[in-house]
C-alpha cells in the first residue's frame, strides 16, 4: 500500500495529523474497494449533484 511507506523526502517532512488523516482515508479506501462498495460514474455525479443542490 502506498499510504504505509512514503518513499520521497517531502512525505518525510508532513505535518503528522495531515499524514494520520490521509493515511487512514487510503486505508478505508482500500477496504472499500476489497469489499466492493464502489459507485459507478453516474452514481457518484448523482451524488455530487445531490451536494451541490442541483
């Protein structure tokens, strides 16, 4: 997983709760993915219309 070992100085040099909160968004993710819970294109356009009050 890409979340579990940076492998650039700049990933060295993150702000530590910037780091937990976007590894552990890329953990869920993944565990998403495994699981199947994944929008089709339309689904997710739906749902950013549904957002945005459109």
């Amino acid at each position: 997983m890409l979340a579990d070992k940076p492998n650039n100085k700049q990933a060295d040099n993150m702000n530590p709760v910037l780091r937990e909160k976007l590894t552990s968004r890329a953990l869920k993710a993944n565990e998403d993915i495994k699981a199947g819970r994944l929008y089709t294109r339309e689904e997710a356009e739906a749902k950013l219309k549904e957002r945005k009050g459109v």
